[in-house]
C-alpha cells in the first residue's frame, strides 16, 4: 500500500482533512508500484498548499501511523563532537595550539574593573566586586569547558577571522551573571547559523502526552533541565581569534576559539547539531518536522529542547536514564519533575506547569506577575 502522510500530524499542526488517498485522489503525484526497489521511496510535493511525503508504508524510515524519523542502524555509543569539523580546520587548530597554551581563569582580585560597569539590560552601575565575581565564574566555566586556548597575535594567519570579545554583565538575584561574548557583526545573510526551536504547541504537546499517556500504573512525570553555558559544550567547525577587553591577555595574545562561544554567528547552530548527536547516539529520534523535538519509542517518551532548556515527559525509567545523559553528557542542572508523587509545580520558560492531585491533571500558564507589570506600565495601579 502507498500512504501520503502530511508533515505536523504528530504534533497537531494545521492540516487538510483529506491528507490520505490513493492515485485518483492526487493525479498530480506519481506513485510508485515496484515493491522490490531496496531503497524506500520519499518525495517531497506540496498539494493545495500543504507539503506531503509519498512513500511506502513499509518503510524502515519513516512511520506513517507517528510521523517520526526512525533510526536504520543501530545507534550505539554517542558520536563524537568534533567528526564533522572540515579537515583543514583541524590541522589549522593543531598548528595554533602548538603555539599557544591553555587558559587559566585570573582570580576576582584580578578582574576588578578600572571603570564603572553598567548593567547590559537597566543601565544601572553595577557593584565591581559582585562584577569581578560573576566574571571570575563565567571564565572558570569557560576554562572547563575548554572553551579558550591562549596564542600569540603574531601566529593568526591574513584572512583569519578575528572579533572582539567583551563581557555582558546584568544582575540576576543578589548577584552580577556575566557573559564573555564575542562581538561578530553579521555583515551578509546567511543560512548556516540559523537554529530553530520548537514552539509553544510542541511543548504543550509534551505535556498533554504525559497526561494522556499516563495511568495509575505507570504515571508519567516531566521532567526539566537547565544546560550551563550551554554553546560552548559545542566544537566549533570554523578558525576564530578572538581579541578580548584589556587585562584579560598581554598585549601580543589573543584567545584561539576551541567551543562555540555565545557571540559568534554558528554558536545557536552548533549546540544543537551537538546536543542532536548525543541525544541520538541514546536512542532518541529527532522529529522531522519541529526542531529539537525527540522521542523515544520503548520505554516510549518525548523531549524539547528551547535554547539551553530541556524538557521531558516519560515514566521514572526513562527519565532516570535521561537524567544520567545529562550529568554525564553535558554540565546540567536537574531542576526536578512534575507530576504524581513529584513537584506540584515548577516554572520553565517564564510560565508554570503544575500537577493538580485532584485532577489528576497538568496545567500550563504563563506568569501572573507580567500582568501586574503591564497594569504598572499603563498606569492602572491608582485606586481610581
């Protein structure tokens, strides 16, 4: 048999009613009747305005009946980061790192500031001692990381890409978070740097899955987790000098880019062909429709990931052993589960989920305090 299966039916997209038929249904559409062909048969075509995959049904890769991109092999071990890093980049890299040497972050002492420091987002004048503090963490996290490696100027090659570095700075609870990012300018269009994250459907998809999936026998729980620096966990597949802000280096160094630094165009693009592979190279399927959905088929489970935040919706095997991908893959914080037995509620991408015994139920809503803050801005907070 011969199935047309429309792109966004696992995840409740938009789609026309009469998505399946036969040839008379799409004369347009050439369909083939040779079950012998050994590789599956897949086109593209776009019909009223919808695109569809024609294929067979009994193709290993693709499952008409979920709408997921199956595995043909066997996915063992995850893949290393660095296998699709152009071969002339690598031997560049190695010349560069004969030169040079690690970088040691300096203490807080060190990173006092000789000027006052501004907040990125309220322009406020930040405290230097709390600055010097959230700059000596980010750069021991980037040290960790391997994000930076120390060379002399003299060493870049003409032609060699070089940006300025600096640090963004804003305070975040009662101390300063900073940043070391570097400053490149996008000058041209390009269609290799862009990284797209599942919308708000997907999520809330992950979620309704939880709810009707699970059952007084095996409930389901969901899980979040919040990624550390999250790009630089990424090689990165381009030569890029960075020149940092002064004191940071003497001034015939610069820092040679190891890990895809916040900053740089391909960062965002980066951390999610990095976090694609290892999440594969554990038996999750990426969706071939929204970016970063997955899902595993058994035990069955889905994950999103939104930037550096994932989440995850499975019984408590499945999400233990995602918990040890993520201390083990990647600097994570477990930031816990909801659902039965589990958290009442927890807070990702500014909203609440939250589990409701009584129900039995979850439910999804965004924070009440932007609705104090828009009265405030419209100036409705006055007794008249």
């Amino acid at each position: 048999p011969v199935t047309t299966v429309p792109l966004g039916t696992e995840l409740g997209l938009t789609v026309s009613p009469n998505v399946i038929g036969s040839q008379a249904d799409f004369p347009d559409v050439e369909m083939g009747d040779d079950e012998s062909d050994a590789a599956p048969r897949k086109r593209a075509k776009t019909i009223m305005g919808l695109e569809i995959c024609v294929l067979d049904a009994t193709d290993d890769v693709f499952d008409p009946l979920s709408g997921w991109q199956n595995p043909v092999e066997d996915p063992g071990k995850p893949l290393d980061g660095d296998d699709d890093v152009p071969l002339e980049v690598t031997r560049e890299l190695d010349r560069l790192k004969l030169l040079g040497r690690a970088y040691q972050a300096p203490s807080a002492n060190e990173l006092l500031p000789r000027r006052d420091v501004h907040s990125q987002k309220t322009d406020e004048v930040l405290d230097p001692v709390l600055v010097a503090e959230g700059r000596e963490r980010e750069l021991i996290t980037l040290c960790n990381q391997g994000a930076l490696f120390v060379i002399p100027k003299s060493a870049v090659k003409h032609g060699t890409k070089t940006v300025r570095g600096r640090f963004v700075d804003n305070m975040k609870d009662d101390r300063v978070k900073s940043r070391f990012v570097a400053a490149e300018v996008a000058r041209d269009v390009r269609y290799d740097v862009h990284a797209g994250t599942p919308p708000l459907k997907a999520l809330r998809t992950i979620i309704s899955l939880a709810a009707t999936r699970g059952g007084k026998r095996n409930p389901r729980s969901v899980a979040f987790y919040d990624i550390v620096a999250a790009f630089v966990h990424a090689s990165i597949d381009e030569v890029v000098a960075v020149y940092p802000s002064d004191g940071l280096l003497d001034r015939g160094e610069c820092f040679l880019l190891l890990k895809a630094l916040y900053g740089t165009r391909k960062a965002s693009k980066r951390w999610q062909q990095h976090y694609t592979r290892v999440l594969k190279g554990y038996g999750w399927v990426a969706s071939s429709v929204v970016p970063g959905i997955f899902h595993h088929r058994n035990p069955a489970g889905t994950c999103g990931c939104h930037g550096d935040d994932f989440m995850a919706e499975g019984e408590d095997d499945l999400l233990t052993r995602l918990d040890r991908i993520m201390s083990t893959e990647f600097e994570a914080k477990l930031l816990g589960r909801v659902g039965r037995g589990r958290l009442p509620e927890i807070k990702f991408l500014k909203r609440k989920l939250r589990w409701h015994e009584d129900e039995t139920s979850f439910s999804w809503s965004g924070g009440a305090h932007y609705v104090a803050e828009l009265a405030e801005l419209l100036g409705f907070t006055s007794d008249k």
